[in-house]
C-alpha cells in the first residue's frame, strides 16, 4: 500500500501554516503509528487522509523505522509540537481562531495565555459522529465563523478527519484547519506529555501507557505492534514543493518567521 507524505518537518511547515491564509480551505492530518494502522484496515480512512491539504508524519519512531527498513528519511512534524508552535509564534492575539472539541475551561485558559481576542470554541456531545444531526451543528458552526485562520479539530481520529473532510466537501468554510488530536490538552496541562529525552528516544508511547495503562493497554501493546508486519507492505513517497520567495510574517515578541505560499 502507498501512503504519501508532505516533506516537511516542523520549522518547514510553520512557514506554511503562517502563510496560508484565508482565502481558501486547507486541511492538515499527522497520521501516528495508530493513524497508520487505520489506514490499511479502513478504506474509509485512507480516502480521507489522501484528500488532506497537507500529511505530515507524527511518529518519531515511525520516521526512525522507515530509515531502518526502507532507508528512507521522512521529516516529522509532531501534531502536538505544531500546535504549541502555532500558539507561540504564528497567532496573533486577533486572529479568527476556532476550536472544535476540549472544553470552554481549555479555551479560557488559551486565550488568556496567548492574549486571544478573536477565539471561538464549540463541543460537539460524545458520539457526536453518529448523529448527522450532531454533525451538522459542528460544520454550520465552523462555517459560520469563517474565514478563520485555523480551526484546530481537537476530538480524536477519525472523528476529526472526518469532519474536516467535509468541511472541504461543502466548500463553505475558508481558512487552515488542523486535526490536532489530544494536543489541547497537552497544552493547557490537563495531560502531560513525555520529557523531552523520552520523545527524542522515540519512546513517548511508552510514557502515555505508563500514565493512563487501563486507556492505552490495548492500542499500544495489542494493536500497535501490528505495525512491525504491515511495515513490510508499506511504500512511502514523498510530496516536495518548490516555494517562491519568501515573504514575513511577524507575530509580537516572537520574532520574525521566514513564510511560503504552498502550491
């Protein structure tokens, strides 16, 4: 099976993010080992992250085995590394920003943190997917706040490409958005994430199945070893562009941040 990528790793792709704009709808998804796994069981799946704007790689030891088995370096761009990337350096304190998912205590704690004047937030009911009824509250609601800069979809994979798939089907909405998983929550402290020396030694899976055995047992000691089988069918390819000059985009006490237009 051919799974493509974007080459990108993180610094890459912040100058991306920074000039996208909202003129047009864009979507972002960063499939991790478990995204990967999906991917080969559900057809479904594999049509929605093939119709995402931008893939980015989220597993370090995703990349890690790719170099040892296909000898292939593909960038990584953690998704919960490029939220608090996209907070610290690319969001202005008014930009139209969106959150799908976490909780109006998170948003609270996010605006005040970053100085957010422009930042709506929306949580959709648990199983909220399975009711179309439910769903449509979610995407009238991103569509009535565009143009946005970025939506973050913050309610766990598939639901989030899901609702980010048809946000591009209506054609409605107009900004970036970005399947961010469980990085709000890493984020406002509600969760924590792995040390650092844990991430650079690809093991952060190890760190949340310590933190939350009775949750992760099952996906990370049962279905995640799945990978080392399927790793022999898999074919990756990576999607290269070729940025015109760049322009600057400068957020305040951030610093200047070199930024593209993606084509």
């Amino acid at each position: 099976m051919l799974h493509t990528f974007d080459d990108y790793d993180i610094t890459q792709f912040l100058d991306v993010v920074a000039s996208f704009g909202d003129s047009r709808y864009g979507f972002v998804v960063t499939p991790n080992t478990d995204h990967l796994i999906r991917l080969n069981d559900d057809e479904a799946f594999l049509t929605l992250c093939q119709n995402a704007t931008y893939l980015l790689l989220d597993s370090r030891f995703l990349s890690l085995a790719f170099f040892l088995t296909k000898g292939m370096h593909i960038p990584v761009c953690p998704g919960s590394d490029l939220t608090e990337s996209l907070f610290e350096k690319v969001i202005k304190p008014d930009d139209p920003v969106l959150i799908v998912g976490a909780t109006p205590e998170q948003a609270r704690f996010l605006e005040n943190k970053y100085s957010l004047t422009n930042l709506s937030q929306y949580t959709p009911p648990m199983g909220f997917i399975k009711s179309e009824e439910e769903v449509l509250k979610c995407l009238e609601f991103v569509e009535a706040h565009s143009p946005f800069r970025y939506c973050l979809i913050a309610l766990g994979s598939p639901q989030q490409e899901i609702l980010a798939s048809r946000l591009a089907e209506r054609g409605v909405a107009r900004g970036l958005a970005l399947c961010i998983g469980a990085s709000v929550n890493f984020l406002t402290g509600t969760e924590q994430r792995a040390p650092v020396w844990m991430r650079a030694m690809c093991s952060e899976w190890m760190y949340r199945l310590l933190q939350n055995p009775r949750r992760m047992w099952w996906r990370y000691l049962v279905r995640g070893p799945r990978i080392f089988w399927l790793m022999t069918n898999l074919q990756i390819k990576l999607r290269t562009s070729s940025p015109p000059t760049p322009k600057v985009a400068r957020r305040p006490d951030s610093g200047s941040i070199a930024v593209y237009d993606h084509v």
